[in-house]
C-alpha cells in the first residue's frame, strides 16, 4: 500500500523529502519504498517504474 502511494507521489513530481512530509514518515523511509519498488521491477531508477506503471495502468 505504501509503496503505490510513494509511486503516485513520485509520479506527481514529488522529491523523496516532499513525500515523507505529507507522508509523515522520515525520507529514509521514502528511499527504502523507492529501492524496493526497483528491486521489484527489475529496473534502475524511478523513470523506468513510472512508464511501466504508466503502461501496465497500475496508477
């Protein structure tokens, strides 16, 4: 659940600090959804999850 959040909040131009702080968790929080969220899919940064997402309508 958290990570779609983070995910739409990244889509939406958010920076990781941004996100914790509407979030109300700390940025290091952020950075571990964002890696795990690589890991996941097998990509190496965030512009590769939102075109996937973006195609695969996950958002």
């Amino acid at each position: 659940r958290r990570e779609k959040e983070i995910l739409q909040l990244v889509t939406e131009g958010l920076t990781s600090s941004q996100i914790a702080e509407k979030l109300f968790i700390s940025p290091h929080t952020v950075e571990t959804h964002r890696k795990n969220l690589m890991e996941k899919f097998d990509v190496n940064n965030m512009t590769a999850i939102i075109k996937y997402a973006t195609e695969f309508k996950l958002l």
